[in-house]
C-alpha cells in the first residue's frame, strides 16, 4: 500500500505523446572531452614542472646543484613525515571516536536532529575521513617544509665551546637545538589540539558527547577518549614550562636602564625560573590526573587539578614575578640587575665580535706646537681621499659613460691598487654596466639578444683631481685601458644587470663602438642555460611568461639563456643559509673583472646577547637617499654576526665562489656539514684576491651601533647610561639619516704604518661634539685585521663632532661668500665626505667641495674644506688647505705633482672669475682674494678687529666685482668676452690674453 502511493495515477484517455529521451553523449563528444580534461590537467602539471626543472637546470649552471637537491630532500622529507604525523593523529582519533560510539543513542531532540546528519555522512564517512586527514596533512607538511634551516642546523650543529653563565649549556644547545625542540612543541600542540576538537566533533555526532540529551553528558569510552588527549596536551604544557626555563637566556625583554634586553635579569633567575619549575611539577601531576580517568572514569580530579594548574601560572608565574620586580628589584635596581648586566655585557661582546675593541683616551687637542712638523706628518697619517665614491659617479657617467646604454651604479666603490713603485693606492672604481633604458628602440631582440652586456672598468685615483676638479683616471675610455692591464672588459653579471639575455646562439650582441663604428660579438663562455633543448626552451617559455622562446629564429644551436644576474641574487641562491651584505663591489683580480661579496652567518639563539634589527643597524643617509645602497635583511632580528664567508661572482662567466673566510665560526661550520663541498677552504683564496677583500660596511654598522653602549665593560657605568653615545647624523645630507662609515688608508695612533681602514665618530647621547672616533683595520693580510680601536674624548672639554665642524664651515662669512659665488648663475654645491683623521692628538677633517655648473650637472672638485683645532682653510687644493691650516708648507706635499709636470706659477694664483678684457672686474677679484687671505691671517692671529676690516674689505670688493659684472667689458663690442661666464665655471688666469 506505501508503495502504490508513490505511483503516478492513470489519467487514460488517448494516445500517449512521445517520449524525450535524455541519452548520454556520443561516444565522440565523450572522447572530446576527456581529451580535454587531459590536456588541460597536463598542462597544469607542466606548468608546476617548469618551475622545478628551470630552477634545476640554473643550480646545475652554476654547479651547485648539491645544494638544490639538499634543500629538496630536506623540504620533501619534512613535509611528508609531519603531514603523515599530522593526518595520522587527526584520522586515528576519528576513526577511535567513532569505534567508540554507543551502539544506540539516547531518544532525545538532539539526537534526531544529529540523526539527519550521521544518514547524511553514512556512505561517504571513508572519503570524509580521507579528505579530512589529507588537508590537515597538506597545511601541516607544508609548514614543516618551511623549518628546513632549522632541522639542518639541528641534525649537523657543532658546539660552540662557550657554556651560558646561567644553565652552563653549549651555547650550541640555544643556536641549534632549541628551536627545533620549540618547533616539535609547536607541532605536539597543533596535533593534540587538532584531535580533540576532531575527537569531540565525531563523538558528539554519534552521541558519546551529549549537551541537551537526559542522563549522563558523556559515555564511559567517550571520557576516557578525550582526558587521554587533554593529558598529552598538559604533559606537553609541561616539558613547554621546562623549555621555558633555558628560554630566559635567550629572551628578550624591554628594560629601561638600557632598551632592548636579552637574557636573564635578577627577577628572571628568582623569580620566573624557580616559577618555571614548580609549574612543570603541577603540569606533571594534572597530566597523570588526566591518564587516570581511564580507570576512574570521572573528570572531577582532573578538572581540578587543570583549574590549580592556571591558578598557579596566574599567581606563580605572573604575580609573585611582579612582586619581586616592585619590592625587592626597583628599591635597589643596580645592585641587583648588576651581575646579570655584567652577563649581558660579556655575551654581547662575544657575540657580536666586539670584545677585542681597544678603547684609549685621547685628548682631541694637538700636543706639538712645531707646526712644521705637524704639516709634514699629515702625509703619514693618512692618504686623505677627495674623491667621494657617493658623488662623483655623475661625473664617471659624463665623462666616461660612451654610450646611452652604458651606465654606472649612483655608488661607485673604494679599492686598493698597486701603483707602478708597489705602494697601495686608494682607487674609485665603477663598472660601465649595461643600461637597457639608453638603447635606441627597446624590443625584445634588442632587450634580450643584441645589447646583453656592459664593457670595462673605469678607476681614478681617489686622492686627487685634475686642474679642473675631474678625476684622474688610472683606467678609461671604451674598451678600458690603463694601469690594470690586460682583463676580460665584458660584464654579463653585474649590479645594474637585472633581466635575462640570451647570448651565444645566431643573433649576435652589440660588444661596443669605438671609431670604426660598432662591434658585435658571440658569447663564447658556457654560462646560463643550454636552449637548444625543445623541453628546456619549453619550460623556460612558461616560466618568463615568453611565449616567443618557443619559436623565435633568434634561439638556435649554442643559444644559453642567462638570469639571476646580480651578484647578491646569485650568492644568496647558492647560499640560502647566508645573509648577504648591501653592497657588492668590483676588483679586478688576474685577467677577470670578479664581484666581491661579503656573506654573514647569523643565529638568534646566542645566551644573553642582545638582539638587533640588521635593517634598522645597517641604515645610513646612503640607503635613505634614493635607496642608493641596499639595507641588509630589513627585518632579521640577530644576536650573533660573523663574516663568515667572502663570495665571488665572475662578471663574464657568472661563476660563483664562497670561500671560508672565519676559521672558527661554529654557525659555518654547521652549514659546511649541511652542504658539503659547497665552501671552499680559506687557503684557497689567491693572493691577488687576498688583496682586494676588506672589512665589510655592514657589520662594521652592527658593530659601531652595538659599540654606541657595549663600549663600556662595568654594570655600574652602563646601568647609568653615563657613557651612552650615538652615531651623527650625515651633516653633508638633509635625510637625518646616520653618517656613513668611510673607507680610508690611515694610521692610528700606535699604529707604524697606514693600513687600509673604516671609520666612523660618535657623538653623546642627545648632543653634537664628539665623544670618539672608530676605526676597524680593514687589510686583510695584516696582523690586526679586523681589531677595532676607539679613541674615547675626554669628558671634561667639549672637541668639535660633525655636525658642529659642518656648521662652523657654513657660519664662516669668507667661506660662505665664495660659496655663494660657487653657487652663482645655475651652478649647485655638493658638500663630499666629512673625513676625520687623528693627527697628533687632535683632529684633523678633511671635506672636498664639488661644484654642478651649466647644464650637465656633474660634480667637478673646486675646494677643500680643512680644519685642525681652531684653524679653518677653504682652497683650491688640499695642499693649499693644508698650508693655511698649519702656516707652513710641507716638504711632502700630499698631493705630489704629476712625472713629467713642470710647476706652472700662475696656477699658484686663486683662480680669477673674469679676464683683462674688464680690468675693474679683475682689480675687485684680487682685492676680494687680498681680503680673504688677510681674513685668514686674523683668524690665526685670532685678531678680531683685523678680521673685521678684513670682512669689510671683502663686502666692498664683491660689490665693486657686481658692478663691473653687469658693465660691459673692453673688447668693444658691448657683450663682453668672458667665455667663463657661458660654461657656469671660473676662468683660469693663463686663459685670459694678458693674464
């Protein structure tokens, strides 16, 4: 009868219409479209391979392949291990939650809503279960994938050999071992929080959990089930206590005596740690009233004991720490935080390899008063560069650029070359890289196939400046040549060079112009990847999103495409595991153009050491301005640096080399055990190599930022924050960003000879005179590379920082009048590097002063800003500076003429803005030049009323020098004569008709 209710009625009555059948596609349309689903399931797999096999073929290129395939094993091998642990611990407890239901449920509401529900699931439980497991597998391998650092730096850690003042632990365990002890924690509580919730879910479903349903709330095997879970997620709350106790070590606080804080202070040791403690017993002891349940079957005991657990780390862990902070620690602060400061200062040093760091007093005041001998020992002090790396590569691009595509970095570099004598010489170098903005129509042969590379080196020596303020070029013109010999001038891998070419097969490349017109060349080197391979172009056509690959003419046999073309994207993919300094400089070492780079080991596990923020330590008016150089690692936070490993990347071959460079870092170590063969022993660095590594300017920031309170070794004096610095502001810059350290051939004090070094200055903490100046030996090769020495300013007088010796050039009325003259017409004035240099126990400051006149605004070298004590010079020369400053010549100038030069007499003459063509123009010139020098004299004399007829000998004169400008002048024809007047810059005496 139920049956016969579901049938349609017989309506009867004619004839039935006919019927419309609804068939299966045809057997064609079918083929159709599986073959589609195919194709387009193939083409999604070849998509997800490409990337795979491109990035195979690049690591394989650079013969690096070890490290590629380490890496992927490491991913892979996480990813499955922990997916499968994952997915095993939230489908077994779904499938024992659902062994475990009651055989009947309670006849209730809720159970015939839940009734719906479980009918619903009946036929597809197994494919849920599946599903379900398999997700959680999946988000869980791939975030164990991401913690390969961590496993390999865990499973190949070597010891550090320094213990923790606190556990007396390898500092190893807190670098390697506790962050992969944190990390299985981590996934423990994500598994076991998983499956209670997956556990509670299936047991409610099937009625072992009952929320509105009569009788009891829970079945027998229901409780058991889910106290067992909740006591592995306690038991796991307590080895977290445990862990917790050595994680004050490492801990980072803010405490206000001295900012950022890592480690443990007084109320750490007695306080938390001891609360730590008791809290792991209490974390035990609920744990094992929770496993208990599976024979007493009730939740009362372990109820309470969860409930005691988090009153104890409310009262134990929170309040009773806060009680010993305000009544034991703050009453008498610095005799309690005293020893563990003492920790904290001891670590930090060590960890940031500042504990060597020479501190010496030094008076700020010149001890001599044989000014003659002063002036002769500035030679020796040091090799004071005018060349400014950081402002004249406009000046390189004007004058040496050749061609629209060819172009400099806005930074050129400080090196050292060896002159034709064998002395070392502070050179600026730059590269002519390829600059694809200046190619005359940019397609996508011409991007890619015709201009693919820069050509040659170009250097100038960086103590002097021609007559005219350009550089003196050691190496010029296009293809290079000069004092560095015979080298391969082609760069295909450079810092400009950062989209892919493809060289070496029928199109050829634009190699560069000279007279006879252009120069094509064919890559011969065996760099980038092979493309003759139909599966490699293919792939590489997918990846670049260049469907032209596949069937471009201009691909063929022996094309190689290259990518991955700066030197710090080539060094950081060779070497995941290095943080790379911001700046990659050029040297030519043998016969080939090598990029070097500076690569760091970092950790930020290291017991009590402070942590910093590389990107906000290794920031400068250089990276604020126009991003000019790269901030290294902008958010890495580290307590512990070492420039473990210098890098080469060859300019033409684009092979890359990591060399050991700190023998007894435990971090390297590490990853050399991790990725074998991949560094190269430190005694395989070549000689000519040797000469051109340096310290880096990245750590030297860390180090100096670090030393700005770290220089102190008593609690006492840096718990007073007495002897805090910090480092000046650019005075030369408007960003309001730190000065930058300087690269300088100098000695300092003690020292017998100049060594190439790095300096910077500090000034106290909230003021401008300067407190001490740094410096770190930057020659490799020398006994004490590396040893940073401070020279600390006495606190009880006040010697002149930066920033003050900036404003006393730009308050000098002399000074600023011929600056205003510099700046007249369109002509601006760019300040160079403020270079400061210990001279007899003062200081000397040494500033070149650049001038961009007429239209092409490149910066040529006009003055030299001197000063030492009291005594200020402005001259066209540093020589001439030097000599005002001390009142005597030196019997070595610094600036020693050219072989060959015979000394010019009107070139000792100040340079003259106009000719004889307008004689009350030129009589107003010499009189405002009498003025400045007798302005000069005054100032050394220190006679005030002879300065000031002085100043107003030189208002006068420069009036009368307005005047007769605006006259015409005597050639007759009304317009005047001085061509110095069209070209923005002063005339030269000997170009006049009568001098």
């Amino acid at each position: 009868m139920r049956t016969l209710a579901f049938q349609m009625p017989d309506r009867g009555g004619g004839p039935t219409g006919p019927r419309i059948r609804v068939g299966r596609p045809s057997r064609r349309v079918r083929t159709l479209l599986m073959t589609l689903g195919v194709l387009a399931v193939l083409a999604m797999a070849f998509v997800m391979f490409a990337g795979f096999w491109t990035d195979w073929l690049w690591y394989r290129s650079v013969h690096y392949s070890s490290v590629f395939t380490t890496t992927l094993t490491t991913k892979i091998g996480l990813f499955f291990v922990f997916g499968l642990l994952m997915a095993a611990a939230v489908g077994v407890n779904i499938w024992l939650a659902h062994r475990l239901r009651p055989p009947l449920s309670a006849m209730s509401m809720e159970q015939q809503s839940l009734d719906r529900y479980r009918m619903a699931i009946a036929p597809y439980k197994k494919w849920l279960l599946i599903g379900i497991t398999a997700l959680v597998g999946l988000i869980a391998g791939a975030s164990a994938a991401g913690q390969w650092r961590t496993w390999l730096m865990w499973v190949n850690g070597v010891p550090f050999h320094q213990k923790d003042p606190q556990f007396h632990l390898d500092v190893a365990f807190y670098a390697f071992d506790l962050p992969w002890y944190r990390f299985l924690l981590g996934f423990g509580f994500a598994a076991t929080v998983l499956a209670v919730i997956a556990a509670a879910l299936t047991h409610y479903l099937y009625g072992g959990l009952r929320i509105t349903s009569p009788g009891g709330r829970a079945t027998a095997a229901a409780t058991g089930h889910l106290s067992v879970l909740i006591g592995i997620f306690v038991a796991l709350k307590a080895v977290a206590y445990w862990l917790d106790r050595y994680g004050l070590a490492v801990k980072s606080s803010d405490f206000k005596a001295t900012g950022n804080w890592t480690g443990l202070r007084y109320v750490d040791a007695n306080a938390y740690l001891p609360a730590k403690t008791i809290l792991f017993c209490i974390a035990v002891i609920c744990a094992l009233l929770f496993f208990a349940t599976l024979w007493r079957r009730t939740w009362q005991l372990p109820v309470i004991g969860f409930g005691l657990m988090v009153l104890s780390a409310i009262l134990i862990g929170g309040l009773y720490p806060a009680i010993v902070q305000k009544f034991q620690v703050q009453p008498n602060e610095q005799a309690k935080e005293s020893p563990y400061v003492e920790k904290n200062l001891e670590a930090t040093r060590k960890a940031y390899g500042i504990g060597g760091t020479d501190v010496t007093e030094y008076p700020g005041v010149s001890k001599t008063q044989d000014k003659t001998k002063l002036r002769d020992d500035v030679a020796g002090a040091a090799s004071l560069r005018l060349l400014d790396p950081n402002i004249v590569s406009p000046t390189f691009q004007q004058l040496q650029q050749m061609k629209n595509y060819y172009g400099f970095p806005s930074n050129l570099d400080v090196d050292r070359y060896k002159t034709k004598d064998g002395k070392a010489q502070d050179t600026v170098i730059g590269l002519r890289e390829l600059n694809l903005d200046g190619i005359p129509k940019n397609n996508w042969i011409n991007d890619h196939f015709r201009y693919t590379h820069g050509y040659g080196v170009v250097a100038a020596k960086g103590t002097e400046a021609d007559d005219q303020g350009r550089p003196k070029f050691t190496e010029s013109d296009l293809p290079s040549k000069g004092s560095l010999g015979k080298y391969e001038q082609r760069i295909y891998y450079g810092e400009k060079t950062t989209q892919y070419s493809i060289v070496g097969g029928p199109q050829k490349e634009i190699d560069y112009s000279d007279d006879d017109g252009e120069k094509t060349t064919s890559y011969k080197g065996k760099s980038g990847v092979n493309l003759s391979n139909p599966l490699n172009r293919a792939a590489y056509a997918v990846s670049f999103g260049e469907p032209q690959m596949l069937y471009s003419g201009a691909i063929g046999e022996g094309s190689r495409i290259m990518y991955n073309r700066t030197p710090k994207e080539r060094v950081e993919a060779v070497a995941p595991w290095l943080t790379i300094d911001g700046d990659a400089y050029p040297a030519v070492v043998g016969n080939k153009i090598q990029w070097i780079v500076d690569a760091y080991t970092t950790t930020n596990g290291y017991p009590y050491a402070s942590r910093t923020t590389l990107g906000d330590t290794t920031a400068d008016s250089l990276t604020a301005k126009n991003n000019q150089r790269a901030v290294v690692a902008q958010q890495n936070q580290v307590n512990y640096i070492r420039n473990s490993v210098k890098a080469t990347v060859d300019a033409y071959t684009g092979d890359v080399k990591l060399y050991e460079w700190d023998t007894k870092d435990p971090v390297l170590k590490t990853w050399r055990k991790a990725f074998p063969g991949t560094v190269k022993d430190k005694s395989e660095i070549s000689a000519d190599l040797l000469d051109h590594l340096r310290y880096p300017q990245d750590l030297f920031k860390v180090q100096r930022e670090l030393l700005t309170r770290y220089h102190v070794k008593d609690a006492e004096t840096f718990l007073s924050g007495s002897e805090v610095w910090q480092v000046p502001d650019d005075p030369t810059n408007q960003t309001s960003s730190a000065v930058p350290p300087y690269y300088l051939s100098m000695k300092m004090p003690g020292q017998k000879q100049q060594d190439f070094s790095l300096t910077t200055s500090f000034n106290p903490n909230g003021r401008d005179n300067l407190s001490a100046f740094m410096s770190v030996n930057a020659e490799p090769g020398t006994d004490d590379y590396g040893k940073i020495r401070i020279l600390k300013m006495p606190s009880s007088t006040t010697v002149d920082g930066p920033k003050q010796v900036q404003s006393k050039f730009n308050s000098n009325e002399a000074i600023a009048e011929q600056i205003r003259l510099l700046k007249g017409g369109d002509s601006e004035v760019d300040y160079g590097n403020l270079l400061t240099v210990p001279l007899d126990g003062g200081l000397l400051y040494v500033e070149p002063v650049y001038v961009k006149g007429g239209g092409l605004k490149y910066p040529l070298l006009k003055k030299v800003l001197v000063t030492y004590g009291n005594k200020i010079a402005f001259e066209d020369t540093l020589d001439k500076a030097l000599n005002v400053v001390f009142g005597a010549e030196s019997a070595t100038p610094v600036e020693p003429p050219d072989k060959g030069d015979k000394p010019d007499p009107d070139k000792e003459k100040p340079p003259a803005t106009g000719d004889s063509d307008n004689p009350e123009l030129q009589k107003a010139i010499n009189d405002a030049q009498e003025a400045i020098d007798e302005g000069n004299t005054a100032l050394e004399g220190q006679d005030w009323e002879a300065y000031g007829k002085a100043q107003k000998k030189l208002q006068d004169a420069l009036q009368r020098a307005e005047d007769a400008q605006a006259k015409p002048s005597g050639g007759g024809d009304g317009k005047g004569s001085d061509k110095s007047k069209e070209s923005g810059e002063p005339k030269k005496p000997d170009e006049g008709d009568g001098g």
